[in-house]
C-alpha cells in the first residue's frame, strides 16, 4: 500500500549483463512502449528506459512515483538490481515480463509486485488499486507479498481484441534515435509447441491477429524504412500475411522487411513468396533447430531435414536472405551432430546463422524435465541467454558441449569460410555488371545502390562483423569454461557416492 498518489511512472528493460554476439540491431521489445501508450492515455506521466538503446537516468527514476521493470530470464539480475536500486529509494518496482510471469516468487524477492502474463488490462485495474489506498486483491495477474504472506491473485485471462490496443509509443523511449530498424508487432501465440520455447505459455497456443487494416495504420503513421515484424511466427496465417503485403504495396508502403517464419509453412505456401519480396522482404528469421531427425523429433518441430534444404534454396531463388537458428545440446546430439550442422550450414549457403547451446529457460516443458531429473547445474540467471551450458547434456559433458558451439560459430565465421561464400558473390556481380550495366547507361547511382543492397554482399558484410564479435566473445568465454570445468569435476566426485544435486557455487561475474 503506497501513501502518496501515483503520477510519474518510469518503466525499465534491463540489459543483457553480459557481452552478447548478436547485438548487431538494438530493438526494444514492444510490452513497455504499449504499456506505457496505455498509461499515458489514463493521465500519467511515463519515461521508458531500454539500456540497450541508451542509460539510465537515474535522477529522473528517482523522481518516479513507481517503477516498472520488464524482464527475460537472461536480464533478471540486471532487474534485481535496479529494484535495489529503486526500493533503497523508496519507490516501489513492479515486474513483468516472461521471468517474473514463470517464477513470481524468486522475483518477490527483489520486487513490490508481480505482474503475470499479458498486462494491458492489469496495470490499469492494478495503479487504480494503488492510488486508492488499496492493495491489488482481485486485481487478476498481479502476484505481491502481504506481510510474511505471498499472494497469487488469479491469471488475467490473455487479450483476445489487439486491435483495442494502441500502438507501441516509441517516443517514450530514451534513446529512440538510436532504434535503426522498426518494431511491428502484428499477431500473438504460436500454434506450435516445441519443448525449449516459453512463447505458448505465456502467449498461448491460439494465434491472434491485429486485424490488416490496424497493421496499415501503425505502418502509415510510422513511415519506416525499415521494418521487423516481432511476431513469433509471421507466416502463421497465410491468407492474412498476403492480405497485408498487398495492403502495403497498394499504398506503396514498402519498407526493408524482416520477420520470423516457419520453415514448413514457407514450402505450404510457396505462391506467397514473389509476393513476400516485392513488398520488401529482405531476410528470414527460421528456427532451423538442428539437422540431426531425431533432435527435430525430440524438439517437437513439425519439420524435415529435407524441407529446410529446399526452404533455403526457395528463398535464395527469391532473392531472400536467409539466417538461420540452431541449437546444440538436446538429449540426441552427440559431437558428429555439431560437425553436419556447421557442414549443412555451410554447403546450403545459409547467409548468417547462430549455433545456440538448448537452455532450459523457466516456463518450458525442458525446465520442467530437466528440473525433475536434477540436470540443472546452475540457476544463475545472467548464463540463460543461449551461449551458455546451465545444464548437464545426456551425450557428452558440459564443457565439451560449450567448446563445441564455440567452435560451430568460429568454423561458420572464419575468414575462410567467408572467403568462399564471397567467391560466388563475386561471380554473381560480374555477371550481373556484364548483364545490367550497358542497359543503365544514366542510372549508375541506382544501379550501384541496388548492387550494394543485395543479400549476397550484405551476408559478406553481417559475416565479417560476426566474425570480429566473436574474437570479442572468445574472451568472455574463457571464465566461463573454466567455472564450468570445475562444476562438472565437482559433480562427477559427487555421482561417485550419491546421486547429482544441484550445483550451489556461482560462477564469477
């Protein structure tokens, strides 16, 4: 219960605290900027910090009646500490976001309260409470702490009109000048239900749609040049997709697009991709996973081998680039798993790719598994980010698998690995200048623009910037394998005379 009223509201992302190798495009994630488009149309007074995009301003946080902090798992001790930070000052934190959603009370911990789920709804029936001199019982989705005792008020059943909703206010955000790429999000949920993915618990498995014409008027009144669609998966509908790329080349509203897409849904409907780059598709997000049949099995992902070949193959005839995801670590992965991967990922010239280690991320059926079996080596929170192993893999140890994923990386990156893709490229650009450039005559400038907008040269030119990233990794690295090291020698004189326990120690910062 909080005594004065509650005006100015600061909302925070953390960020990641550690170096992260795919930070090449800094995005905000769109739960606060609509929140906070929410709360500003109810009369307060909101600021939005993403530490991403820019710092913290803490003499304006203090100055904040309360403050909201959104988080993953990977970012929640970056949160923590900002709660500190915020309490120490007497001003209350609420948390939201998919951590705080999955594990309210290690976030009651640090915080005032907890906001579960979706919290559109919540955080106005929520601040209503507060500045009645109330506390939120019978608000749904709110989780809190009343005395010794924690309150877990009902879930908040999910939005099912995303068209009521206003439109991510970006202008709140400190540092919105440096966000160089557009954040649409246009549906939520995923009808899928692969085992490492929080998504439809905290989304839900029914897909939402916003409707076409509510897309068109967030894209009319933005103007982007360039745009990433943040739905989980774009192409889940595609009669309603092809609605809106049309709806955007009527209008001539035709930014750079990117999105994620599922490999099978894109061979479906094949028809829609002259469609997908005339609007502006430039690159595909595809969650690949792995090469290995039973690994797709075991991941649940309704996918082939075969079809993310010719899904590949069917985008780079479009002109599409592609990136593609994998992840290391599953129960059926042995050391040749990681081998093919690199080798399939390099003779299908995937354009960029990540090569993740599985992280049992709270809130999924892994967590819950690998939980129950005592595998989870560590929970701190900073090594959930998918680079680290938290975790003791069926076929190998933990060190092998975290050099092996190193070593995905640093083959896929090499110099001489990028050296041969650019021999194509070369290739292609000779002909294409023997072909084009006596027809241009006066149109150089345009012709060269073009050129230098294709999705050969710009994976060149993604490729040589992962490959410097990933020296500046290596030395991040190197404290962690050795933690790593000694937890897993720990723990194998452990099994020698009882069975594996969770592992206490921290590894250092």
């Amino acid at each position: 219960m909080e005594k004065r009223p509650i005006k100015r509201v600061v909302m925070i992302e953390p960020r990641s605290p550690r170096f992260h190798v795919f930070n090449f495009v800094r995005l905000p994630r769109l739960g606060l900027p609509i929140l906070g488009a929410i709360l500003k149309r109810q009369g307060y007074e909101v600021t939005i910090f993403c530490e991403d995009l820019a710092p913290i301003d803490w003499d304006e946080v203090f100055r904040a009646d309360i403050a909201f902090v959104s988080t993953i798992t990977c970012t929640a001790p970056r949160a923590y500490e900002i709660a500190r930070i915020c309490k120490e000052r007497g001003i209350p934190v609420v948390m939201g976001g998919a951590h705080p959603t999955f594990l309210p009370e290690d976030s009651l911990q640090h915080c005032d309260y907890v906001v579960r789920g979706e919290g559109e709804e919540t955080v106005v029936e929520f601040l209503e409470a507060l500045n009645n001199g109330e506390k939120p019982y019978g608000v749904k989705g709110v989780s809190f702490r009343d005395g010794e005792q924690i309150v877990h008020n009902l879930p908040r059943p999910l939005v099912q009109d995303l068209d009521a909703l206003p439109f991510p206010d970006l202008s709140l955000i400190r540092g919105k000048e440096n966000i160089s790429v557009t954040p649409i999000l246009t549906s939520r949920g995923c009808p899928y239900n692969c085992t490492f993915c929080s998504v439809t618990e905290m989304f839900g498995h029914k897909f939402r749609r916003r409707s076409v014409e509510n897309v068109m008027e967030e894209l009319r009144s933005l103007k982007p040049k360039s745009v990433f669609f943040y739905d989980d998966i774009f192409n889940a509908d595609a009669e309603r997709m092809a609605n809106l790329l049309e709806s955007m080349l009527c209008e001539g509203i035709t930014p750079d697009w990117s999105a994620q897409c599922h490999t099978h849904l894109i061979l479906k409907h094949r028809d829609l991709l002259p469609l997908m780059r005339r609007s502006g598709c430039f690159a595909l997000y595809l969650g690949f996973e792995s090469v290995n049949p039973a690994t797709l099995k075991e991941y649940r992902k309704r996918q082939t081998v075969e079809e993310i070949r010719e899904a590949i193959q069917l985008l780079h005839r479009h002109g599409i680039m592609v990136h593609g995801m994998f992840v290391f670590g599953a129960d059926t992965d042995d050391l040749a798993t990681f081998k093919e991967t690199v080798k399939f990922a390099l003779r299908n010239r995937i354009d960029t790719a990540q090569f993740l280690v599985l992280t049992p991320v709270p809130g999924t059926q892994l967590f819950r598994r690998l939980e129950s079996e005592g595998r989870i080596l560590t929970k701190d929170w900073r090594y959930y980010d998918g680079h680290h192993v938290v975790f003791r893999p069926a076929r190998m140890s933990p060190v092998v698998l975290q050099l092996a994923a190193i070593k995905a990386m640093r083959t896929f990156y090499s110099l001489a690995a990028i050296a041969h893709y650019s021999v194509a490229v070369r290739d292609w650009v000779r002909d294409l200048t023997k072909t084009l450039l006596p027809m241009l005559k006066g149109k150089i400038t345009e012709f060269v623009r073009q050129l230098f907008h294709t999705r050969e040269l710009v994976a060149v030119a993604m490729r040589l910037y992962g490959w410097w990233q990933l020296k500046l990794f290596a030395k991040w690295q190197k404290q962690f394998v050795k933690w790593l090291e000694g937890q897993w020698n720990n723990l194998q004189r452990l099994r020698e005379t009882q069975p594996p326990t969770l592992a206490d120690e921290k590894p250092e910062a």
